[in-house]
C-alpha cells in the first residue's frame, strides 16, 4: 500500500542543529526518503493493479520507465489482460468508421449502447473521400481498411490506436484482400487476390505483406502461385467481393472468399475459395444445400458461417438464416439459427440494402447475441434464446453525403488487443528527426524549387511526392488565404501559356513577348489548378509547377455542322466568354478528384427563346460522360465551384421561364437541380438593362446584378438557405470601370482590411466599401497598347514603382499604385449587352495583340498522373 503523503512517522532521535538564518522552515521543506527506506509493492500486486486500469491508462503506463514497459508489454501481461477482460459481463462495442467534414479525412469512433456520444479514437489524414471500406471482424486485434480513392490499404489496432499504411502494390482495377494470423511463424500476413492484366500469362495471382517481415516494404507473390484449376474460382471470387463489397473472412488459419456463380459459365459445387496463411494453398469447399444467393460469410464463435437472406420486401416470411460450416473435407452445413423478422424492429432490417452479420458478443452459448449491422448505419443484436431483436446502435448523420444509402456497412467488431503494428520502413523514415527537419525546410520553399530537388535522392522525391507532403505543402504555402494574382500570357514552344506572378510582372520590364493572341478566359483556383479556356481546348493547369491536362472540345466539329442553322444566334461581346460553351471545374470531395463540365451552345435565338445545347463532364481520374440537359438554359458567364458543386446564372431570354435563377451542378450525384435568386435578380425585363451572374467570395455563394444605369454592383450571398446583401459597390464616379462600357467581376475580398478586388479584363482595382474609392492595381489594356504600333506610345504600362514591400497588403506584393482611377461626373447609364455598338466596345483591344489574363491562383504541388490509377468507385 502506498504512503499517504499527509501520514507522519515516527524518527529516532538526532542530535539538535544549529538554527541559520538561511535555513528554510521546517514545515516547508520537502522530506527525502533514502531509495531502500520506501514501501516497494510486489510485482504480483502490481499486476494486479494493472489489470484493472484501461488501456488508455495502460498505454501511459508504459511511458514511465523502461522497466514498466517490458512488463506491460509482454505477451503473459498481455494475455492476462484479454482474459480478464473476455470474462467481464459482456458490453458490445463497436467500430465505425465516418468521412469528416468534405471528405478531408476519415475518423474511426467507438459506438457502444451503453454511451449516447460516440467516441474518437483517431482520424486518418491521409484516407479521404468517400469509398472506404473496412473488415466487418479484426484478427487478434488488427482491422483491415481499404481506400479505394488512393488506392491504399490500412491495418490499425482499434486497442492502441497504432495504424500503419501498406507499401504500393501491383496496380489492377479488381482486387480483395484479407488479414491473417499464421500459427506456425506468428506473423500477420495481408494476402490479396487480384486479377492479372490481359497481356500477362496468369489471369489471376495472389500477394502477401507480412507486417514487420524480413521482406520489408515489399509485396511478395505466394509460393505456388494460383493453381489452374483454382483460376476460375478465384475470379468469381474477386469480382463478387468488387461488386457487392464482400471482405474475406478469416477462420482457423484460412482466409475465405465467397464464390458468386452468375460470374461462372456452369454452377459450381464449390462455394467458397480457402487460401492458407501456413502453407499458402489454395482449397474449395462445398455448397451448403441451397443455391448460394444473396449469401455473405461471417465467423460466429470461431466457425466458418454463411448468412442467407431471405427478405422479400414483407414481414410475412422475410428472414435471415445462418448456417454452420461442421466439416472442411465433406462440406457439411447445419442450420444454427433462423432470425424471423416479424417482430417489433422488422423496419431496421427489411429496409436497409445491405444487412451483414459482423459477430457476436456474449461469455457464454446461452447469453450469446448476434450481431446484426445494416447499411443505414444501425445495429441490431439478436438474442437466439428469446428469438427477438433489439436496435442497440444507430448512428445519425449530419452530412448531406450520406443521405444516399451506401452499398456496404461501416461498421466493425472491436476486440481488446495489444498485438503491435508494425510501421514500414518507408514510415520509420519519414518519421526520424533528420526526415522531419526537410520536410520543414521543404514546406517553406516556392513549388518551381520543389521539383528540382526531387532530383537530389531517392529519399527526397519519396518524401516530396508522399500524399501527406503534398497537402502538408498546400495548407502551408495557403494558410492565410488571401488571393494571390499571377497574370497568363502567351507561351513559348515548350508551353502554350506562360504565367507570371503579379510582384514579378511590376519589376520586370520586358516581358512584352508574352501578350495574347487569342482570347483566353481563366477559373479561379480549385484545389490548386486552375481552368484556362479557349475557343478550341481547355486546359487544367498547376501555374505554379507548370503541370497541365488537356481536354478537347469534342463537340466542336459537331458545332460547325451546325452553324449553317444559327444564322440568327446574338452574339455578346463579353470578355470573360470564350465560344459558345460555358465550361467550369469543380472538385468531387467523394472521389478527391477535380471534373470539368461543359455545356456547348450549338444554337440559340433569343427572338423565338429557342435553343440547343449538350452536356459533357471529363473526369480527372477516369474517362468522360455524357450528361443530362440542365432545367434551364445558363447565361455565358463562367460558373462558380464550391464544395463540390457548379452553379450557373439561367439565362431568361431562352427557354420557358421569363426569370432568373441558379443552375447548379452537383459533381458526386452528378444532377442537375436549381435554386431561386433574390428577388430583385429574379425579375428581368426585356427592357430592363440589368445584367446577373454568380460570383465566389469568401468561400460562399454570391449573386451579382449590374446596374449600368445606376452604375452600381449590387452582390447578395447565400448562407443557410438563405439571401442576404453582402455589399453594395458604387462605381458612378470611376470611368475605368463604368458598366456601361466594362463588364466588372468581383474576384475576392481581402480578409485583412475587405476590400474587393475587381476585374474588368482592363483594369485590375481594389474597392474600398468604406471610403467606396478604387485604387488600382494594373492597367492591362494600357500594357498591351503599348506593344501595339498603332496605338500612341504617349499611354505606358501602369507598374507600381518604388513600392516598398511592407507596404505590400496582399501577398506577392499586390501594393497598389500611386495614382487613383480617374473618376468621372456621371455614368452613362447605357447597356453594354443589349446595344450592339456599345457591347463591341466592352474591353475592345487589338486582335493581334491582347492583354495579359489576371488569374488568381493557389500555391501547390496537385498534379495527376500521366497513366491514372486503376480503381472502382461505385456506391
């Protein structure tokens, strides 16, 4: 028993001490007890105290000392452990596993019925979007996770909350994979069964990672291979645990993967294909005695079981039946148990998709209940003694993802283990001080540096080319979110276009090659690229690492059949349209991919409002798709993305409806659908002259109406279902960007001082809505005049001379000139897009030679890959 600190003892008399002055008062002066005089508690009893903290406690424990970690580590502590714990009244506890909010990672909580508040254990960084699938049973402790958007696979100890990510594996679209214990050497082996390419001589082959194996990071192929006569079996196998999302289940040293026979030619008598983790063979097993449909495998009680369901939409005759493996070599089945769905709950179990079997909790046959999870994120425990049914957990999602009902579950059995993961090598040198130090070093170097010194080793472009470097790089080099401006000129023959910060452009003074010859319209930044468009092609671009990805306007040629037909088509002379398509970039947060939608205008009369138009999304990742028409016919101005979603102004001079409103596009469902405008943008007017489109500022929604007759942009933001007035810009007295001759887009807001940056293709200027004056930044058009030779050489290029940096109040010295936009008496008041005369004015410059294109960008490292990875998404 350990000493109370406010007990006294007894001291055998000493001799007295001369009192000092310096001498601090008894009362306060701590009291040293020699090592050997203090009461030692006994190992057993210790031990004993152990085992009856939790592992959180436990896990502390071991930091204390070396001595205290030998011996909460070792497998009779260990051991102990799990058995005190197994005999304890059983408590269900369950794994679930849940994207956080947009899909930047994936968090792994704890659900049990006697707690109303689920857990966190950990977040997995690295696992984003929303196709993860996870093992329904861990072995000895180990849960194996599957991300198909990497694609890469996890092992994780729920226990010590240790995770470790496997090395990269031969790339393959169909592939399952299991873990396994292997008795006879005591390791942990990942086996995965996968389908060989259509060149190579196997057609299906099969891997294995051992954790913390000699082999190091590398897969290995088994020792005999996949026999012949197993291929076929071995197929069905993997294309059934694809399609329905089916993990192998492991039982008494064997790993099982069920055979689906609609993917074979004639009905097997085998059901299920067995791989040993001791001898790495392949085996079958035979057919219970009915046909195995609408069957999933689960381990029950240490046995091999197959789960048969039978629901048929009514609670009259709907039911799930378990069946019990008793034999390897004959095949013999039995019924175990027969879970009627009559009773009080039949809802939580006939609705659901997908309804799996995961476990079992209960000390003994008679207090055993079954486990029961449903793709609606509920968990039902069946208790066969009683034959009824209770809901124990149901998890409630708040993000709109989930609202489509996945095809699989995410839940899984938690089993108290201290078994150890073992971390690659390739993560224990990430992790040394040595790799932490460049990473920082690395972190704060422009991304053009980045790419050169992925040449110095193979360590460095390991590190630099690590999915957590990338977005580590893009958070840091973006975490104060303000805009950053690079201008896009003409390329050189390595590059079409070539980009150029705005701080660079206003110190250098020649760089007059770089004017446009063609119109070019560019996106605001998504995840690190940007969307530059012309007439021909479009182009997804990195500015900052020079990476592109180039996407042809496939339905060109069809448009010049068509142009005989549009004869009567109006044309608007708008600056910031390119074509007769309206094309934007979005980034799908389930698949953490970026897509490009076009919608191509073949013709279009806005006397008789018809019109025709086509729809087409390229993906990133994977090949392009056709896409349905939209509700509504979108004016020409370039869409808006935000969390995975395109909106569009609608156009009310074409189609049924005489008012305006929001087209938007979500990218993951890949619908159509519309929202409604304020209601002073929703009115229009063949006589009134106000011009609506959509704007993104500040990471919100943002409608705009130009009043070229008030001279005044009037922007309203969506919030919560809700229209609000976000400001109100005042540009009678700024000639330079009248709308009556500009057409002037909001690009961003300072979060520092919010002033609004505005564009007019002509003039780049910062709006103060306090002072409500302009001040400009750059004059683009006077840039390209002056390279022109007709034009007078008295007009210069309107650079920023002589500013001192810290004067700079956005990054890369975005300082503002000296000189102020001359502001003039009166708007005119004209429409610049219903006057034909005046809209060929809008931005007017030389069709030789044509200004430089303000983009806002995002510093990053994104890229893609030149051969995409092979994967199947699918809900």
């Amino acid at each position: 028993m350990m000493r109370d600190s406010k007990r006294t003892r007894s001291a055998p008399p000493r001799e007295p001490l001369e009192m000092t002055e310096d001498m601090t008062p008894r009362s306060k002066r701590r009291k040293f007890v020699p090592f050997g005089e203090g009461a030692v508690l006994p190992e057993e009893m210790l031990t004993e105290v152990f085992l009856r903290l939790p592992i959180k406690s436990i896990l502390r424990f071991r930091a204390a000392c070396h001595s205290r970690y030998a011996m909460l580590s070792s497998q009779e502590f260990c051991q102990l452990y799990i058995t005190r714990t197994e005999a304890m009244p059983p408590q269900p506890k369950l794994l679930f596993i849940s994207p956080t909010a947009n899909f930047n990672s994936t968090a792994v909580y704890t659900c049990s019925p006697s707690k109303p508040i689920d857990d966190l254990l950990f977040t997995l960084d690295d696992v984003r979007g929303n196709y993860v699938e996870v093992a329904p049973s861990p072995c000895h402790g180990l849960t194996l996770l599957y991300n198909a958007v990497a694609p890469a696979y996890y092992v994780f100890n729920a226990t010590t909350r240790a995770i470790t990510r496997l090395p990269p594996y031969q790339d393959v679209i169909h592939a399952t994979a299991g873990v396994g214990f292997d008795a006879r050497t005591k390791e942990f082996k990942v086996v995965r069964l996968f389908g060989g390419k259509s060149h190579e001589i196997h057609s299906v082959k099969c891997e294995i990672f051992i954790l913390g194996g000699e082999e190091g990071d590398h897969w290995r192929p088994t020792a005999g291979g996949v026999p012949f006569r197993f291929c076929s079996f071995a197929l069905s196998a993997i294309r059934n645990a694809v399609a329905n999302k089916l993990q192998p289940v492991f039982v008494n040293g064997f790993l099982h993967w069920l055979i689906n026979p609609s993917f074979l030619l004639k009905a097997p008598r085998a059901a299920i294909i067995s791989f040993s983790l001791t001898d790495e063979t392949f085996r079958w097993i035979r057919s219970p005695p009915f046909e195995v449909s609408r069957v999933h495998l689960a381990e029950l009680d240490d046995q091999l079981c197959m789960v048969r369901d039978l629901r048929n939409g009514l609670p009259t005759g709907s039911m799930f039946e378990i069946w019990r493996l008793n034999d390897y070599n004959s095949g013999d089945w039995s019924l175990d148990y027969r879970i009627g769905l009559t009773g009080n709950l039949p809802r939580d179990l006939l609705e659901p998709r997908i309804v799996k079997v995961i476990g079992s909790f209960g000390s003994y046959r008679s207090s055993k209940k079954i486990i029961i999870a449903t793709s609606k994120h509920k968990v039902c425990a069946y208790d066969p003694v009683s034959r009824t049914l209770e809901t124990i957990v149901s998890i409630m999602e708040t993000c709109s993802a989930y609202q489509n009902e996945k095809s699989d579950i995410r839940f899984s059995s938690f089993t108290k283990s201290f078994t150890p993961v073992h971390r690659t090598r390739k993560e224990i040198g990430f992790s040394t001080p040595l790799s932490k130090a460049t990473k920082e070093i690395l972190l704060r170097l422009p991304a053009e540096s980045i790419l050169k010194l992925e040449l110095v080793c193979k360590q460095w472009r390991g590190l630099i080319k690590n999915e957590g470097f990338v977005h580590a790089y893009f958070e840091h080099k973006n975490m104060d979110r303000r805009p950053k401006i690079m201008l896009v000129g003409k390329g050189s023959e390595k590059s079409v276009f070539n980009f150029i910060p705005l701080s660079k452009w206003l110190q250098e003074a020649n760089l007059g090659t770089m004017f446009l010859d063609k119109k070019v319209v560019c996106s605001k930044p998504c995840h690190g690229l940007n969307l530059v468009s012309i007439e021909m092609k479009d182009y997804l671009f990195n500015p900052c690492t020079g990476y592109r990805m180039i996407y042809w306007n496939r339905d060109h040629q069809l448009y010049q059949e068509w142009s005989n037909l549009s004869s009567d088509r109006c044309k608007d002379y708008n600056p910031f349209v390119v074509g007769n398509k309206n094309v934007g970039m979005g980034f799908c947060q389930v698949t953490q991919s970026h897509a490009v939608v076009g919608i191509f205008y073949y013709w279009k009369n806005y006397e008789s409002r018809q019109y025709y138009l086509t729809c087409f999304m390229w993906s990133c990742s994977s090949q392009g798709q056709p896409l349905p028409d939209p509700p509504l016919p979108v004016n020409d101005m370039p869409p808006v993305s935000l969390d995975g979603v395109l909106y569009w102004m609608s156009e009310p001079r074409l189609g049924q409806s005489y008012e305006r409103a929001i087209v938007f596009f979500n990218i993951a469902a890949k619908i159509f659908d519309v929202i409604p405008c304020p209601s002073c943008i929703a009115i229009w007017d063949s006589r009134n002259p106000c011009h609506a489109f959509v704007v993104e500022l500040q990471g919100m929604l943002c409608a705009v109406l130009s009043n070229p007759v008030a001279d005044k942009l009037d922007i309203w933001k969506w919030d919560h279902g809700l229209w609000s007035i976000a400001y109100a810009i005042n540009l009678k007295f700024w000639l330079d960007y009248s709308l009556a001759t500009n057409v002037v887009v909001p690009l961003a807001v300072d979060p520092i001082d919010g002033k609004v940056l505005l564009n007019t293709r002509r003039k780049l200027g910062l709006y103060n809505p306090c002072k409500q004056t302009i001040e400009n930044l750059l004059a683009l058009d006077q840039a390209s005049q002056q390279q022109n030779p007709g034009v007078n050489r008295n007009f210069h290029i309107a650079r920023c001379q002589d500013v001192p940096k810290k004067f700079s109040q956005w990054k890369l010295s975005l300082a503002p000139c000296e000189k102020f936009a001359n502001p003039s008496s009166a708007s005119s008041g004209k429409n610049p897009f219903y006057s034909r005369d005046q809209s060929k004015e809008l931005n007017s410059v030389s069709q030789k030679i044509m200004p430089l294109v303000p983009m806002l960008y995002e510093e990053g490292l994104a890229y893609y890959p030149t051969t995409p990875k092979l994967r199947v998404l699918c809900d």
